[in-house]
C-alpha cells in the first residue's frame, strides 16, 4: 500500500483552546526550515492557532523563499457570515505574506448559520485566484451528503488511531466522490508517544480516551503500541503515524515542537507496517472508539 504524503501541521505554533500551552522547544521558523530541507512542502495552518500568531510565523519564512510555488500552503476560516469570508482570507494573506493560499478549507461546519451561501464566497475567491482550491474540515458524512452540490475538492478529518469513528464511510465517500483525503492528529495529540498515560495538565485531559469507560482500552492501545515499536526497534510516536500513513489519505499532517521531533516522522518513510500489525491496531482502536460518548461527533467532542 502506498503511503501518504507528509506535511508539516502547525497549531503548536500558536497555541490556543487551552492546547500546545507549553513553549515550544525551538523556534518555529527552525522548524518549517528543517521541513523545507527534507521532502515536505505542504504546510497548513489557521487563523484560529493563536489568533494568528502561527499564520504570521510561516508568512515570517514564506517571503524570503524563491520557490513559493512549490509548496502547498493551506489555511482555514469560520463560517460566520458571506462578508467576513473575504475579510478573513485577505487577514490570513496578509499575515502568511503570500499572493494566494492553494487550499482554503471550512475550518469547522455551524447549524447556526446557512452554509452554502458562505461556501459560495469561499468559491468566488477561486475564481478569483486568491485560493486555488476549496476544501472542508471536520464535517460529518451527515452534512457532506447534503452538500453535494459544491465543488470541494480536499477534505480534512483526523486520521488517528484515537479517533476512528466513520472513518471507513468517510474514505468511502472520497473514493467515490475522487475527494483528496488530508488526515491531522495522526499522533493524537501527542497522546499516543506514551508519555501521556496519565491525563495531562492541558485541555487535552478533556478528551473521551481519559473517561473510566474508554481509560482501559486507551491503556491496552498503547500497550499495544509500544510492543510494536519495541519489535521494530522505533519509537511509539512512529509506529503511531506509520499506521495513519497507511490508511489512503492524500496527506498526513504531522505537528512537531522540536526538530528531533519532525526527524522522527520524516524517518518513518523508512519504516514499515505489514497488514497483520495494521489489523491489529485497527482492532484496538476500534475497541477504544467505541467507548466515546454518543454525544462525541469528533475526537473534540465538538457538535456542529
């Protein structure tokens, strides 16, 4: 099976929603030069991620480079009424210094307000070639069906083994629909490393894996995990995203606080996972999956 392509996540560049409060370990300009020198160009990031701190990082690094248009810089924006669409897209321009943005997605779906007529504005930046592409984030198969009509061409859902709930019918409905598929979280926030067994002291401790029914089977995950990585002689966080990059996505976002970090993806190019340790995981974290509250639509319980 062909593994997906790597691209470089960036919340932790600006910490916000109570994630990522903790320095990062080195400077963030470090870290998107140390990705530009190995093979990935795809970088992504939101207004959202410290209220435009991580947009204004990559932009500090993205107007100095020669070759713009080899990479992918993808960003985000809330749906809150038609004119703030364009009033968001040129902000976030603004800040990541650059002309156009390749993918501009949906960050996260609203019932509150009538989303077709704002994902209209969105489609007239395409036109206007300010954004190449549109995409969606984080949107139910419930919602996507009754969207069919607008031209989308990405859509982006965690690819963890934290979360995989409709994952199939969401690989599903790409595959039909010839939808790229970009997957973020595929280290679960950093909860599937094993260093995390006990809850942290961020909003990550808020998440389903740390309630008494999902707790055990969250312990047996990485149990699981790190039996692998001790069999193949790599770190737990790798075998992690080896198991995502296997999963069809177009691109695997990967978040990184410190070079050594993002050396560690990067290597698992190298790396491999045969389809019986894939059924494996896959096993386990449908196990964990399926003690989340019914009320969880995603990995942040978040309700659209």
């Amino acid at each position: 099976m062909k593994k997906s392509e790597l691209g470089l996540g960036t919340w932790q560049f600006g910490p916000s929603h109570g994630f990522w409060t903790e320095a990062a370990e080195e400077a963030p300009q470090t870290l998107i030069r140390f990705a530009l020198s190995h093979p990935i160009r795809h970088i992504d990031t939101a207004p959202a991620y410290g209220n435009g701190l991580s947009e204004q990082r990559i932009g500090s690094i993205l107007a100095s480079l020669p070759n713009r248009g080899e990479l992918h810089i993808a960003s985000k924006f809330m749906p809150k009424t038609v004119k703030t669409v364009r009033h968001d897209v040129e902000k976030s321009l603004g800040r990541l210094k650059t002309s156009y943005l390749d993918t501009l997605y949906m960050h996260w779906p609203s019932s509150s307000v009538p989303l077709k007529p704002i994902l209209d504005a969105a489609l007239q930046l395409v036109e206007e070639g300010l954004v190449h592409t549109l995409g969606l984030c984080n949107t139910p198969l419930s919602l996507l069906e009754t969207l069919e009509d607008v031209p989308f061409t990405t859509l982006q859902i965690p690819c963890s083994l934290l979360w995989t709930k409709d994952l199939e019918a969401l690989r599903s409905y790409a595959k039909q629909r010839s939808i790229k598929l970009v997957g973020y979280s595929p280290l679960g926030l950093g909860l599937l490393g094993g260093n995390h067994r006990e809850k942290p002291k961020d909003q990550r401790s808020s998440l389903y894996v740390y309630d008494t029914a999902a707790y055990p089977h969250y312990l047996k995950l990485l149990d699981t995990i790190e039996e692998l990585a001790s069999k193949k002689g790599c770190s737990p966080a790798q075998v992690a995203l080896l198991w995502a990059l296997h999963q069809n996505f177009s691109t695997i976002l990967v978040g990184a606080r410190s070079t050594a970090q993002l050396a560690q993806s990067i290597a698992c190019s190298e790396l491999t996972l045969d389809e019986q340790e894939k059924s494996v995981l896959d096993e386990m974290a449908g196990r964990l999956v399926s003690h989340a509250p019914a009320s969880c639509d995603n990995l942040f319980g978040y309700r659209w």
